[in-house]
C-alpha cells in the first residue's frame, strides 16, 4: 500500500489559519475528489473537526489520543501507526493523509508520494505549518508540475505537483 500526503500550502508552507484552510480554491477542490474518491482518508482529530463530517465515498480514519472520541460516520484510531495499519488490512492501495501538521509529521517516515497544491500567495494570519523543505534530490522527485491560472472559485493561481520519494538502494 502506498502512503500518500494531499495538501495545499502556501509561498510559506502555511497550510492552515484558525483552524480552517485560508483560501478557496475550487480547481484544488475537484483535484482533492478527483484523486481520494474511493480510498481511505487519514487524518488528526482537529481536522476531522473542521470538515464536521465524513467526505462522501471515502472511508474516513480520525486519529485521536482521546480513549473515548466519537467521530460518526469514521473509524477512530488510537494513533498514525493504527490509521496505516486499519486501511491496509482494508487491502487500500493508496491512503491519503490529509492534515494536519502533526499527522504529516509522524507519517512523513512513510510517505512514498506527495500531491502539493502550491499556493501562490503568502498568508499574515496563518498559524499551522507544514515545511516542505526536504521536497528535494535525491531523495525527491517531482514526477509532474501544472500550473493553474486563478480560474471562476480560485482566489489565487496555483501549482499543482506530483513528488515521489525515490526508493532506497538495498
């Protein structure tokens, strides 16, 4: 199974402010359901708290350290390592972590492909970061690069990237 990352990040690798995404952005909105329909999404308790509800026709993993958390709709899990676990016994082929920062974090070991959305704007308030400095070679690849004029629902122009970690020689 391959672990992917999904997120958009701004000039400054911001990703988030006040706990929500701080532009709208509706070409990267269709490329998000585009590419996640159908497989597992995996995500930290505070962004299945912003989204509100499971994404339609996707199985929807919350990671909590909350013994108790209910989340309706998803599978709660007890940390990163049980949300992989969950989705491969599942027989997925690509899980999607989708934020936040922390969850980026403690998967980053894992992660074999990253689809960036590359916000063309810097963003005063944000308070969530996820620096995307190590996107390089020889350990990254970026397989493709578009980029996307503000379109009707964009804010800003934008540049969408695919990157693979290339595999370690044995």
């Amino acid at each position: 199974m391959r672990v992917s990352f999904i997120l958009a990040a701004d000039e400054d690798d911001a990703i988030g402010a006040g706990g929500d995404i701080p532009w709208r952005m509706r070409s990267d909105l269709r490329r998000f359901k585009r590419l996640t329909m159908g497989h597992h999404l995996l995500m930290g308790r505070k962004t299945w708290e912003s989204l509100g509800k499971p994404l339609p026709g996707r199985v929807t993993l919350v990671v909590t350290r909350q013994a108790e958390y209910r989340a309706p709709g998803a599978v709660v899990c007890s940390s990163p390592e049980e949300g992989v676990a969950t989705a491969r016994r599942a027989g997925e082929r690509e899980l999607f972590v989708i934020g936040g920062a922390q969850m980026y974090a403690a998967l980053l070991p894992l992660v074999e492909r990253i689809y960036l959305s590359r916000i063309h704007t810097r963003t005063p308030a944000a308070d969530t970061f996820f620096p995307l400095d190590f996107l390089s070679p020889p350990e990254w690849v970026c397989r493709s690069r578009e980029e996307v004029p503000a379109g009707e629902g964009d804010e800003y122009r934008h540049t969408f990237e695919v990157w693979e970690r290339k595999p370690q020689n044995p």
